[in-house]
C-alpha cells in the first residue's frame, strides 16, 4: 500500500486524507493541535471552523454554493459532514460546528489505513510525497522553512472571527426572531436599534480600544473586514451593511433603523455568533461596546472576536499545474496557504491536491479541471495571476467566462455537466 503524508488537519487536509483513503492508499495525517495553540482554534477535531456559517451560501446561484456542489460531486467529505450538522440559516449552509468536527474526524479514524500524529512538522519533506494543508495560521518554524526552500518570502493579511453569546442571555423584550425577507427558518435573533441608538453605538465602537497585534498593518481581507474598520468608513456605513434592517420588520418594529443579527451556531440553538461582528477590540471593549446593543445589554459572551494573521505563497510564482511545488515537486500545496481564500475553496483545493498526488502515484497523466467551472476558475486565478499583485481570491462569478447575471442559468448547467464528466474521468480514468 503506497503512503502519503498530509501536514495539516483542516479542510483541506481531511478532503485530501478522505479521497486517497477511499482510493485505497495509506495515509498518515500530522496535525500540531492540540499541543500547538494557533489562537483560533479550539477543539482537537479535524476540520474544525471558526464560524458557524462559514461555508456561505447553498444557492446553486450563488457562486460558493455552485463550487459546493460541484465539490459534492467529487466525493466531498466536508459536504457530508455539512448535510449531518446542518443547522437553521436561511440561504446560508450553517452547520453545528462541533458536530461538523466531530464528524469528519470519526470518518476519518474508521478507516484502518489512516494515521493521525498529533505532533508539529517543522521542515517540509525532500524526499516523499506529501501534500502541505496547514491553511492560514501554519506554524512560523514551517513556514520559515518554506519561505526558505522557495527562496521568496511568504505572504499574509489579516483576518478576524465574530463573538458568541448565549442565547438565554438575550432579553427577549428587546430582541426577535426573524430571518430577513421570510426566509421561514428560526436561526437569527434580531436586536433592532433606532437612529439614537446606532449612532451612540457606531460612535463608541469607532473610538474603543484595540488590541496590540505585532506586525500589525492594514492589509485586511476585505471579505472579512473587521466590525470596527467598516464603521470607520462613514456613520451610515454598517447600516448598509451587516447591521441593514431591510427585510426584518415587524409590525412590533415597522421601521428599525439599523438591526444586529444572530446567528444560531449550534444544532441546540444554544449559543448565537453575532453576524458580521469580526473585531479586532479588546476583549474588555467588546463586553462594553457590544452590550450598548439592544438586547444584549446582560449578554454572556461564550467567545470573544479576535484578529489573526493569514499566510498564503505566492501561487502563481511557485506553484506547477498540478499543485506541486516548482522547487519542490513532492510537496503539493492545498488550503488556503495555495492562495485561495475561505473554508469551501480551500477544502476544494485540498480534494484537487489529492487528485493530482494518485495520478502521479498511479502513472497518469496530468488531468485538467473544466474551465467551465467554478473550481476551474479558481485554479486558473492562482496559476496565471500576477505575481505582483497577487492576494487570496474567493469563489465568484467573475472567475467564469461569459458568466453574465443574464445566462446564470446556462452557466450553471454548463459547470455542473462539465463536472460530472470531470468526476467520471477521475474515478474510472
């Protein structure tokens, strides 16, 4: 049985594990957790996410959601683990994150040719294969030595992840349940604000202090932008934005303002994340600034927001087809680490490594992902970017040809049915 190492248990590790496992190879998977502390993460589960709705959007008209099912479409574990922990979201595919975990690392374990070791690499393998998935927050030892063996340096923004409260500790005489536009699901609170309100809020959240964070600047993911840089934007800015009231009216609250939302994060529905409320304020500032919102004026915050720095190579410039290293064939690269930004797109980019890790181990030749698709876009993006300008890139149409708002539907099809015959080739090629 041929042997694969896999460095990192994220996503993008555990897609990867799951496909050569299921192909029949010895896997053996090197997490650090939980001995090493990332700062973000919080359990010693395999595919673990920060955030109850990080997996976006399941519209096939949205762009995440296409690539999600096009992902289904190769096998995926992770949109097994997601049909499993799936909780109230609306649009959105929010899942239960400890159920989620739990899940992927229990499917996993049962294989017998799986090998977990809880221990930190350090330096990457000169002479097997292996498929480096240690995402955003790799360890600084690992990555100065990447940095090292591709002999350029590595690169980063900064990211940020939301607080969760109780949900018991919401007064309720002030907050209501109600998805945006009747969505008909019961996962969001709303704490609705008037004019007063909001702009007392906006204006001590602008001025509160944040944390210190060596090697701070201001290069920021603008997908994930923390709470306190949009409102520094303009005063009406984050009631146009993640605090918009539209859609959430009541004949209670005909006319809010602005409104907080809630989003349920467990499959219990006892604890809530607080929507778009990545932060960088101090864990004192959040307690102070956050409970000026109605309804959560006594509100128990199980975890507090925090910022982290997010590592990435730059793909164009040391990444072959196929994923490999230029410098380094061995080592396929997979994750967020390749340059692709969010939970979905790095765990596609693991099921892709792993692909292309079997063909080489099985003597075939280099295999394509359809243009068409939203995942053959992404990989393009990574490829043939300019290196001088290169920054982790999301799921989106603008990856896709002709993907205009008026031929969706086409595009949608298109991308599916390329897919399919994609998925064919790699399972019976």
């Amino acid at each position: 049985m041929m042997r694969v190492d896999i460095i990192g248990g994220g996503l993008a590790g555990s897609e990867a594990a799951y496909f050569l496992l299921k192909r029949g190879y010895e896997v053996h998977l090197f997490d650090a957790r939980p001995s090493y502390q990332d700062g973000a993460h919080e359990t010693e589960f395999l595919g673990e996410l920060v955030c109850s709705n990080s997996l976006k959007s399941k519209r096939l008209d949205n762009a995440c959601g296409l690539l999600k099912e096009e992902m289904r479409q190769l096998g995926s574990l992770m949109m097994e683990a997601a049909d499993y922990a799936e909780i109230p979201s609306g649009n959105a595919l929010g899942v239960d994150r400890e159920q989620f975990a739990k899940f992927i690392t229990e499917r996993l374990l049962a294989f017998p040719s799986f090998h977990l070791h809880r221990e930190e690499v350090r330096a990457l393998p000169e002479d097997h294969l292996a498929i480096l998935a240690t995402g955003p927050l790799t360890s600084p030892d690992l990555l100065n030595d990447l940095s090292s063996k591709l002999g350029v340096k590595n690169l980063s923004f900064f990211d940020a992840s939301a607080p969760i409260v109780k949900k018991d500790s919401v007064d309720f005489s002030k907050a209501y349940v109600k998805s945006r536009y009747e969505q008909e699901d019961g996962g969001y609170i709303n704490c609705p604000m008037d004019k007063s309100e909001y702009f007392a809020f906006v204006k001590e959240l602008i001025g509160a202090k944040k944390a210190l964070v060596h090697e701070f600047d201001t290069h920021y993911f603008e997908g994930c932008l923390p709470v306190e840089v949009i409102a520094s934007r303009g005063l009406e800015t984050l009631r146009h934005g993640p605090l918009k009231p539209f859609g959430l009216e009541t004949p209670e609250h005909p006319k809010p303002y602005a409104v907080v939302q809630l989003r349920q994060d467990t499959k219990l529905g006892d604890y809530y994340n607080i929507v778009g409320f990545q932060t960088n304020l101090t864990y004192p500032e959040q307690k102070r600034v956050f409970s000026m919102i109605p309804g959560l004026e006594h509100a128990e915050f199980l975890r507090y927001g925090l910022m982290h720095r997010n590592s990435y190579i730059n793909a164009p410039l040391v990444l072959q087809n196929d994923l490999s290293l230029k410098v380094l064939p061995n080592v396929f690269v997979a994750g967020q680490l390749s340059g692709v930004e969010g939970y979905v797109e790095s765990a596609a980019m693991g099921i892709l490594a792993a692909i292309h890790v079997a063909r080489r181990l099985e003597g075939k030749g280099f295999l394509k992902v359809p243009r068409e698709t939203i995942y053959g876009g992404l990989v393009s993006y990574i490829l043939h970017a300019s290196p001088s300008s290169f920054s982790p890139m999301n799921a989106n149409w603008a990856l896709l040809p002709m993907a205009k708002k008026e031929n969706r539907d086409a595009t949608i099809k298109t991308s599916l049915e390329a897919m399919r015959a994609f998925a064919e080739q790699v399972k019976n090629d």
